[in-house]
C-alpha cells in the first residue's frame, strides 16, 4: 500500500507515518520541511495555505492519503479536490467536536453536526473539522474516511493532557483527583487511531466514525491509579467532588485534563463506537498506553513538546494545596 500522508511531524500526523511503516508500506509525507521526515520516507515540501504550496501534490498516485488538518477547511478542500483522481481513500482525521451541542450522552454518528462549509476560512476548531469533512467528501464522495476522535493521547502527545498527568503523579504527595473516581471517560490511544483508519481505508471502508474507547471500559480511578502504578509513585488520589473543584476556580478539561462535569462529560465522554468496534476498532489496554507513554516521556527528560495553539494544561500546584486543605 502507498500512503501520503500530509504533515506527518507532529502528534497524529507522526505516529500514522509509524504504523504505515510497520505494516511495510510505502509512506510519502508533505509539509514545510520544519522537522525530518523518519528513515525510508518520501518527503515532498510545500505550504498547503500558501498560494501554490501543492505544487510537489501534483504527481504521484496512492492508495490512501491521511489529513490531520485543523485550520481553514478550505486548505482541506483544495488538497481533496488535487488527489482525487490519483488517490483510493481520504482519511480525514476529525473530531467529535463537529456536533452541534447539546450532545446527548450516547449519541452515534448521527447526531446534529455544526454549520460549516468546504470554502471557509480559518474559524473555531469545530468548524473548522466540519468544514474539512465537507471538503473530503466533495472530492472523494463515499471514499471519505472521516475519523471522529475524541481526546487523543499516547506517545508524542503534545496537547499536554496525559504528560501533566503522568508528571504530577510522578511528583508524589496527595494529589488532587476530580470525582466521581468511577465515572467513565473515553479516549483514544494515537496508535489504535491510526492503526484502525489505516486497516479501514485499505478495505475501501467510508464515512464517519466516532473513535474513542468504549462507553464505560476505562473509569476516571482506571486511569490515575494505573498511572500510580506504571511510575511507582507515593502518589495519594484523593478523590474531589465536582461542586468543590469548581466552587474552587478549576477549569474542567484544562486545570484538570480529561475531566469534564454536565453537558460537556455527556458529550465527549458518552459517544457510541459501535460502528467503529463492528469495523474492527481494538483499544489497547490502559496499562499499555500509560506504560508507553510515561517510557517516551522519561526519554525526554519529563518535558513533553507542545503545541502553540493549544493551552497549557493543569492545576496550579499553590491552587491545588489550598483545594487539598480546605
């Protein structure tokens, strides 16, 4: 199989270069050259939001081409429409952020998704993913992938959720953890999202699909505790309920990553994957994920990469004791 996958250096983009060349394909990359490509690579150079950045696009033929694109849709339009003849599938990597709140909890890929369009602009991050949907299905009609992620996590994460964990945890000490502890989220390890879209889109496999773990396979306490455990920390979990952290300033999601409280929990951590799991979608364990990434952490000094888009993640150590003493 030959894939090109456009971006290819960062987090997602990265890691579906990884698994392309562990299954011995062939794997083609194009971006603007700011870091090297891995061994055995093709890499084409171009800026796709530059007025003719897909020139190096316009030859060459692949099985699958893999989008991770999170800007102006129109960037995924132009891209789409260039590749549609010389291309099998269309991965566009989206997010379940494309649906129209509120969500409700359980909801499949037929919920309501935002107003958007192929021909915008740069907008908020959900128009955005909706917009690069529309833009891969006008060019490649059923042979759009479009793979709804949840949150993310894995080696090379560099949005900071699991890193802060894993960090804050490895410090010891009580440790501020958000309640209920048995109350389940939902994510998705890098890895198994790219392995499966990869395996889909090799089998003419089209359409969106939610991609996070199962409805209640991984609890909150799951999670953390396994996260005590892989660093053999002295950490102590105590578990705060949601009307203390928020009377205390938290911001769910980014003072404390993967917690969510009302509407926001229903919608992404309550997603239906049966469609994905009928399609072959496995989850790795949880002890595999945290295992693997604190290893690729500690190889780095403690100091994962960061996005510049992205706000820094985590509870202020001083606000965090005062939640701890009151």
């Amino acid at each position: 199989m030959r894939v090109l996958v456009l971006g290819g250096t960062g987090f997602v983009g990265r890691v579906f270069v990884d698994e392309a060349l562990a299954a011995g394909w062939e794997v083609t990359t194009f971006n603007r050259g700011s870091h090297e490509p891995p061994a055995g690579v093709t890499a084409l150079r171009g800026d796709r939001s530059a007025p003719g950045g897909l020139a190096e696009l316009e030859r060459g033929e692949w099985d699958v081409v893999v989008d991770t694109w999170s800007l102006a849709p129109s960037a995924v339009r132009d891209a789409a429409a260039l590749l549609a003849g010389r291309a099998g599938s269309y991965v566009y990597v989206s997010s379940r952020s494309v649906y129209a709140e509120p969500v409700p909890y359980g909801a499949d890929e037929g919920a309501p998704v935002v107003a958007a369009s192929a021909d915008d602009d740069a907008a908020d991050y959900a128009r955005n993913k909706a917009g690069g949907e529309l833009g891969a299905v006008a060019a490649f009609g059923e042979r759009a992938l479009l793979a709804r992620a949840g949150l993310i996590i894995g080696p090379h994460e560099n949005v900071g959720r699991l890193p802060w964990w894993l960090n804050r945890i490895a410090r010891g000490g009580p440790v501020a953890a958000p309640g209920p502890a048995d109350r389940g989220i939902q994510y998705i390890d890098v890895r198994d999202l790219a392995v499966w879209c990869l395996e889909a889109a090799a089998r003419g496999v089209g359409g969106a699909f939610n991609l996070v773990s199962p409805l209640g396979a991984v609890t909150m306490r799951d999670m953390l505790e396994t996260c005590v455990k892989v660093i053999g920390s002295d950490a102590e979990l105590r578990w705060i309920e949601p009307e203390r952290l928020l009377a205390a300033g938290v911001e769910p999601w980014v003072g404390l990553p993967f917690w969510l409280v009302g509407a926001d929990y229903d919608f992404l951590h309550g997603g239906d994957v049966g469609k994905a799991v009928a399609q072959g979608l496995r989850v790795r364990p949880v002890a595999e994920t945290v295992a693997d990434t604190w290893a690729w952490l500690r190889g780095l000094g403690g100091q994962a990469p960061q996005r510049a888009d992205r706000p820094l993640k985590g509870l202020d150590p001083e606000l965090e004791a005062w939640i701890l003493e009151s």
